[in-house]
C-alpha cells in the first residue's frame, strides 16, 4: 500500500516548476503547512518540503547538496576558530583560513568536476589522443547529476568566500545553512542567491501574508505565461530547425532568433515562478532578469541577463584576479608602457578570460558552451576597445547615446551579438555551428523559409499566440523599463476589476498555453545545468 | 466586528478570488466539453469528422481507419478506379485507437459501411485519452475539469484559406483522406518480419478501445477486417503475434490480413516502395498494397461496383481529377 501510495504521489506531485502540481498542489500545502506551524517549526517546514522536492528529482543523490551544506558549514566554523585564535599572528591566520576556504572550494569544485566533467574531459583527450596517432580510451563513466548541482556549489562557495572575507559571520545552525543550500523555489535554476540575503527571512519563520500570496502568484502566472503560452509553443521549432540546420542561411536565422526568444522565456518565466514562490514566504530572491534587450552593448546585456551568475563572477573571479598582486604590476606596466588605454583594457582582460571560460563551462561539459563563453570574452574586449573611438564617432556627428539613431543602432548590434551566440550556443556541436552561421552568407533564401514555415510544428494559432505573447512581453518590459509602477496602478482598480483582470490571464495560460494533448513536456531549458 | 473584518478582509477576498476560479473553470468546462466521448486529439478528430461530414450520405461502402500507416498505404480512389467501390480515408497522424473509436463512431451516423479496414500499427502506439496515462492525478483533474483536457477548442476556428492548407483538409474530397507521397527513401535494412522481436502485446487501454470498436462494427452491421499495412520500420513478427493472439482469444470472427507476410506476392520493392526509409508507403507501394486489398474485398464482401452509376460520377470526376489510376 505504501508502494502504491509512493507511485501515485510521485505520478501526481511530478514536479517542475511549470507543471500544473506545483502551484496548484505543492506550493499551497506548503504554504498551509508553514502558516499552521508555530513560528519556531516553520523553518523545518520549509527544510522538509525542500528535501521532499529535491528527491522527487534526484532521489538519494539528495545527499550532495547536505554534504555541501555540511562542508561549508564544517569550513565557515574551522575559519571563525581560526580567525578568533589570538594566540596565532595575524598573517598566519590569514594563511591557515586560506587554507581551509581552498580545501573547502577544491572539495565543492572537483566532485563537480568530477559528476558533470569526467567523461567529457575522458572523451576530449581521447579525441586528442587520436589526432596524435594514439589509442587512449575512456570508458564513459555516466555519473547521475543531481538535480542543481551547478547552482548549490556556487551558493556553497560564495557562503565560505564570504566568511572568509568577514562580509558574514560564519554560521553556527546548520539548518539554517542548510535551508540556505535546499531551498526548493531556487533549487533547480537558481537565483544564485548570497547568504546575507535571504538566509534570516529563510529561518525567520515569520508569518506569510494574504499581500505575499497574492503577490508571489501574480509573479508566478507571469512566469507561467512566458514559459507556456511562448517559450514551450516554440519548442518543437527550435528542435526541427536545429536538426535540420544544413538547409538554408534563412533557417539558421530562424532557428538562432527562435531559440533566444525560447530561452529567454524560458528561463525568465521560470525564475519569474521560483521569485514568486519565494515572496509567498516572504523570501526576496535576488532578480536575475532586467530588461536584457534594452541593454547598450554585450557587457551591458551581462549584467541583465541570468545576473545572479554574473554577479558571482565578477566578486568571486573578477574582482579578486584584477586585484591581484602579480595582475596589478602588469597592468601598471603595460600603462606606463602604452598609455592610459592600453592600461584599461590590459587590466581586466585576464580576468575577463577566466569569468567566460568558466561562464561557458558551468552550462555545461560541451565545446559549443565554451565557445559562448570566449564569444562574449571576445566581443567585449572588442566593444571595450572600440567604445571610445565610437563615442567620438558620435560626438562628430553631434549624436547623442540617447538619440533615436544610436539606440536602434546599439538594439540591431546587440540583437545580432545575441542571436548569433544564442546559435552557437545550441548548436549540436561547433561546426554544425559554424556551418549555420556561413551559410547566412552563403547560402540565404527566404522563400524557403517560407515554404518551410508550415512544417516547424507551429500552427497557425500557435504563430499567432507567441506574437500575441511577444508583444505583451515587450510592452510590460517597456514599462519596467521606464519604471512604470505596473502593479501599483493595478491595484488602484476596484476589486472586481482586478479579478476580472486576473481571470482573463489566468485563463489565458490555461487555455493558450502548450501543454497537454498534442504537446510534448518542453523542460525547463536552464534546469540541465 | 469591524477590525476582525478588516484584519481578515484579504484572506476574505483570496478565498472568493479562489471559489470564482474554479466556478469559472467548472463553467467553461460545461460549455466547450464535447458531446462526444473522452478523446486525445480532438481538433484532429473534429477535423476528421467535418471532411467526411462532406461526404453524400450512405454513399460510402467502406472505411479505412488508424494512423498514418493507414492514410499512406490505403487509397479509396484506386478502389474506386479499379474495383468501384466507394471508400474513405478516416486516418490522421500518430492517430490513438480511442480517436478511431470516436471517428468512426461519427462516421456511422451519416454512413453504412459494409467493411471498415482498422490498421494495426495503431494499437501497438499509445491508446488512452491522456497524454500520459499513469499521470492518474492529472488525468483526474482533467476527467473533473475537462477545459484542461481541451483547451486547445479555439483551434477548431481557422480562416478557410489557412483550413484550405491543411493535410486533412485538402484535397481529401478528391483523394478522400489519401495522402499521395511520391519521395522515394529506400529501406536498406534486412528482413524484419523474420527477425525475432521482443514479446509484446496491445496494452489493455487498446484492447478495451479495440473491443468498443468491434461492438460499434457489430451494432451497424459491418465486418471488421484489421489490416497490417507494409512497415519496416514500425511492425515485426512480435506484433503479428500479439494480434494473432488477442483475436484467436476474443475475436476470431474478425479477419487479419498481415501484408508484411506478403511482400513478395504481391511485389513490394524496399528500394522504391516507401517514401521514409521503410516507415510508410509511398504512392507506388500503396498502389501495390491496394492492389491486394481490392481483391481481397470484393472476393470476401458483397460490395457494389458503382462505375456506371450516374449517382457516382463524381468519382469518376475524382479518379480523372487525380490522374494517378
């Protein structure tokens, strides 16, 4: 019976976070359990729910993220003891916490390493093995992921960093930590979220409010409109194109525009559904989105795009290896030798390098991945050495960065830049890449495109509801843009307008989004990472 | 009283916000549920049914029904050229067996069929109105509010030039649900029918649907044949057993033709017959397939030869139109 009762929980309670059982089943009876518990048990709540949702996914392999929580918390208290032992000098300590953030970083970095990069690392030298005439062999060794394991070992490691640096005192309540690691919401796609930020509201226990849910669900049908009624309608597309990717230059355009717009949703909508989880609680998760394609240029659009991941680079990667020592004398001689400019790009492009080989590497164990990372580390030294110069373009042409032209311009350049990375970076392989990307300029027909528009999986409703939910995009986008208070005039309305207006999306996803019959479970793209 | 009010006002308002959802939900699901049985794909069937809905009453003789197994190996023009019996094509892509259910269930309404020609491959695919069949809680809720299970109705209304385009809708008052492929995609593979397949058999949901079926047949007093149409890639001896079986134990007044155990009589060339590499038929092996399933019914059934009826010369018109018999 308790077999029985196993299966049809796990057939019912499936759960990602787009699927029907989570926010209408999961998230509410956690909700009602955590509202009906004391306020000292509510943390526990949360911890439980949060285990239960990660082993419908990864099973026993629950473990990882405990025996990171573990790890991290083992070095943040070694590091405390270490730094409140007056007995040792000051640059001994120092030296002994370094050790230990080290030990506890190797630790976290190479049982990644070791679950998502083995075989790729095996099968690369044996594809360089055979390119020297060698005969060396890797059995695949498959190890099984668990689910997340990118995103908890960044959080791990940003807690011990953080320790380390004496931005946060280190934790003495494991639980606590350990919450701060499993937390369901941002278990599968992030945000990267810092301690400091969210680990007190996480353990606070503090009662939710009817202004929390209302608000967390309002955020959760957004990212649930963006995910079903666009990113998954485009799904099947985006397959078909990528298969067929030999065809035409008018079909990589397709495919490269349909997959951002795919991913972008995607992801978006689905970070817009763990932020809403976590307002419902009272957790405020870190944005990860703002607005990407009103950025002004690559970097730019990096500090837009999946944030919290930039973020961790720059003040875990960037910023301690542009302050290095043996960085900063170059730097300075490279400014005394070629001048003040040579100096700026000098400086970071180091570091730079580092932040997108290992931009590329953490989506994932494949050379289209860090071919993204060194097309972004390549395009933004390029924009940084060239933004000057174009500047003074603009001021002899009495353009302003404000002007219509500038902005279409920088739009057009910045579309391009994405869609062409976004190509690659689905592409099954680069040379399937490359071969998409020439025949662009080889090989373009837009009449097959057209000839081939009813084969794409797409009906003509289909075409017609992500235009109408791309335009609903960009027009709420604008308004975040612009600073517009969105649901502040909202909820100016009376009541019945406001649930009238709530209805209508809310059927709107129900009706138009593609799920059930005649779809195919289109997977949230960014939870494979 | 006041400040209790106010102090709970907004749980208030949650729970009429959350009582009006599932009202509206229960009231759209009254109105756009379809008065017909649970079904997978209703915008198909409803499609299905609207083509052949076209057709002049009590006109057509026999009914070729599956997936696309059967739509490209099963003509009803070359029956007509060849034997002059009238036919249709109910056969739609990946098509569930509950769905030919509900197609022909549609068809008996308007037509008397003497024979309906059920292809097989249709029963080894995924029989059950849900897309996941052990999914049981959301089968459930969408058994309870069925506007989940179809909420893809607004599909049904399409602009006539763009319903013109569709595979099912055009041209299938000439062809009559016919798909002409002429590609050419040669099977390089060996004997498959020879090859011993993993033991199989037609899931339960399927062999209730199939049992529905039979009744349906039985009740407008029309023989069921089950036809295996020539597929490599799709059938093997496995499946030929499984059907075997299931007949012998619950049906063996059904006849079962296996034209994969037939490929040489009647001249099937892997090189130029398929149109995928051995997964369908192309328009010349259908021409070869047909050849054998023409004379098998009208040697088996009494079936009318209507060439030379004046109430048929639309078929006439439609043969001439194709220009393929």
């Amino acid at each position: 019976m308790l077999e029985n009762f196993i299966t049809f929980l796990k057939s019912g309670i499936g759960v990602s976070y787009a699927m029907w059982q989570y926010p209408v089943l999961f998230l509410p009876v956690t909700l009602l359990l955590y509202q009906l518990f004391p306020q000292r048990f509510r943390r526990y709540v949360l911890l439980a729910a949060s285990l239960l949702f990660f082993a419908f996914f990864s099973g026993i392999l629950i473990v990882f993220p405990i025996a990171a929580s573990l790890i991290s918390y083992a070095a943040g208290r070694i590091m405390e003891n270490i730094a409140g032992n007056k007995e040792i000098k000051r640059k001994e300590r120092t030296r002994r916490r370094k050790r230990v953030l080290a030990a506890g970083i190797i630790i976290l970095l190479a049982t990644l390493a070791v679950i998502k990069y083995s075989d790729f690392a095996g099968l690369t030298l044996v594809r360089i093995s055979h390119i020297f005439h060698g005969n060396f062999q890797w059995n695949l060794l498959d190890w099984a992921v668990p689910v997340g394991i990118s995103y908890f070992t960044l959080e791990a490691i940003a807690y011990m960093t953080d320790v380390f640096r004496d931005d946060i005192k280190a934790e003495h309540d494991f639980i606590k930590l350990l919450l701060f690691i499993v937390f369901f919401p941002k278990l599968m796609e992030g945000p990267i979220s810092r301690y400091n930020e969210i680990a007190d509201d996480l353990s606070s226990g503090r009662a939710t409010t009817a202004d929390n849910v209302a608000n967390g669900y309002q955020r959760i049908l957004w990212g649930l409109f963006k995910k079903l009624v666009i990113a998954d309608h485009l799904a099947p597309a985006v397959d078909i194109l990528f298969q067929n990717n030999i065809m035409d230059g008018s079909l990589s355009v397709a495919a490269a525009i349909l997959f951002t717009i795919q991913e972008y949703m995607d992801f978006s909508g689905t970070i817009d559904i763990v932020i809403g989880s976590g307002i419902t609680f009272g957790v405020h998760l870190t944005e990860n989105f703002r607005q990407p394609f009103f950025a002004k240029n690559a970097s730019d659009f990096w500090h837009r795009w999946h944030i919290t991941l930039g973020t961790f680079f720059r003040d875990y990667i960037f910023y301690p290896v542009t302050l290095a020592k043996p960085v900063m004398k170059f730097t300075k001689k490279v400014r005394d030798k070629f001048g003040k400019f040579a100096g700026t790009i000098a400086a970071p492009m180091l570091a730079l390098f580092l932040v997108w080989l290992s931009n590329g590497l953490w989506h994932g164990p494949r050379w289209t991945y860090i071919f993204y990372g060194m097309y972004y580390f390549v395009l933004i030294e390029l924009e940084n050495i060239f933004e000057e110069p174009f500047l003074g373009v603009l001021k002899k042409l009495k353009l302003t960065e404000e002007s219509i032209t500038v902005r279409v311009f920088r739009f057009i350049k910045l579309f391009i830049i994405v869609i062409i990375g976004e190509m690659f970076f689905r592409a099954d392989n680069i040379a399937i890449g490359v071969k998409m990307f020439m025949q662009i300029f080889t090989n373009f027909h837009l009449n097959v495109l057209a000839e081939n528009a009813g084969f794409l999986g797409l009906d003509f409703w289909d075409y017609w509801t992500v235009a109408a939910g791309m335009l609903l995009v960009i027009a709420v986008s604008v308004l975040k843009e612009r600073g517009y208070p969105i649901r502040t005039k909202l909820m100016a309305y009376p009541i019945a307008a406001r649930f009238a207006f709530w209805y209508v999306c809310i059927l709107a996803v129900v009706i138009f989004g593609a799920y059930g019959n005649g779809y195919d479970a289109a997977g949230m793209i960014y939870a494979k990472f | 009283m006041k400040s209790y009010f106010e102090k709970y006002k907004k749980t208030v308002h949650g729970i009429i916000f959350v009582g009006g959802l599932f009202a509206l939900l229960i009231i759209l699901s009254l109105v756009i549920k379809p008065k017909s049985g649970e079904v997978y794909d209703i915008n198909t069937v409803q499609m299905k049914c609207e083509a052949t809905a076209k057709e002049r009453a009590e006109s057509i003789d026999v009914a070729f029904a599956g997936n696309s197994e059967s739509y490209r190996a099963f003509s009803p023009l070359q029956l007509y050229a060849q034997k002059g019996v009238t036919s249709y094509n109910l056969g739609a892509s990946a098509l569930r067996v509950c769905d030919c259910r509900e197609i022909l269930g549609n068809f008996f309404k308007q037509q008397s069929p003497k024979v309906i020609v059920l292809e097989t491959d249709t029963l080894f695919e995924e029989g059950s109105p849900y897309r996941d069949p052990d999914a049981h809680l959301t089968n459930k809720v969408e058994k309870k509010l069925p506007l989940f299970h179809y909420h893809t109705f607004y599909k049904r209304w399409i602009p006539e030039s763009v319903k013109e385009k569709d595979m099912y809708w055009k041209d299938a008052s000439v062809f009559k649900g016919f798909l002409a492929e002429t590609a050419v995609r040669p099977y390089e593979g060996g004997d498959y029918m020879s090859v011993e397949a993993p033991k199989t058999k037609i899931r339960e949901t399927n062999r209730n649907v199939l049992k529905d079926i039979i009744k349906l047949c039985e009740k407008n007093s029309a023989s069921l044949v089950l036809v295996s149409a020539p597929s490599a890639t799709n059938w093997n001896s496995a499946k030929h057993a499984a059907v075997v079986k299931w007949l012998d134990e619950n049906a063996p007044q059904v006849a079962y033709l296996d034209i994969n155990e037939k490929l040489d009589e009647i001249g099937i060339d892997w090189a130029n017959d398929t149109m995928d590499g051995g997964n369908h038929m192309n328009l010349y092996g259908s021409k070869k397939v047909m050849d054998y399933i023409g004379d098998y019914l009208t040697e088996n059934y009494a079936l009318a030869d209507h060439r030379n009826d004046s109430n048929y010369k639309d078929w006439e018109d439609n043969v001439r139109k194709a220009g393929l018999y």
